[in-house]
C-alpha cells in the first residue's frame, strides 16, 4: 500500500514538473514582435548578447555553444531569421535572411 501511494506520488511530481518548465525553444517562441530588418541594422559589432536581446526584444534559441563561442538564431513566422554568433561575450558574425 505504501509502495502504491508513493508511486502515485512520483509521477504526480513528474507530470508536474514537466508542465511548469519551458524548453529553450518554447521561450524561443514567444517572441513578440517578430525581428525588423530595422533592429537587426540597429545591432552594432561587438554588442554583447544582453544588448541584442534588448534591441530585438527577445532571446534567441541557442543553436551551438562552446567553450568560447555561441550561436543563436532568431526565426520569424513567415521564415525570415537572423543567426548570430558571440565570441568572448561579443557578437562576432551576424547574418539575416529575408527580413522586412
């Protein structure tokens, strides 16, 4: 009976704690509003990660990282994004496709 009442216990907890946290990508995806052709033009080189965050208004989903380095991709509804790459904190290589 015990073992019974903790099982049902652990997989309340479970089921729980899977619908209370967001993946990357969730939060990735409320972004609002999409990403301008006009902030991206606004991104000076070697902007920091937070400063890109607060002219897009949004956080990126990250797509590789490394010990000194990481990429992040912004992507729109209609397929238009922008991909940027941060190397010791700064922003190193950005690249946009079809942004309005």
């Amino acid at each position: 009976m015990k073992n019974s009442v903790r099982t049902i216990l652990v997989i309340f907890v479970l089921l729980l704690a899977g619908c209370c946290f967001k993946t990357e990508q969730e939060i990735a995806n409320e972004k609002i509003p999409d990403l301008t052709l006009a902030e991206y033009e606004r991104i000076p080189n070697a902007a920091t990660y937070d400063e890109v965050v607060k002219i897009i208004g949004s956080h990126g989903m990250k797509t590789s990282e490394t010990l000194y380095s990481a990429s992040y991709s912004w992507e729109n509804p209609d397929g238009s994004f922008s991909r940027m790459t941060f190397f010791n904190g700064k922003l190193r290589d950005k690249y946009q496709q079809r942004l309005k």
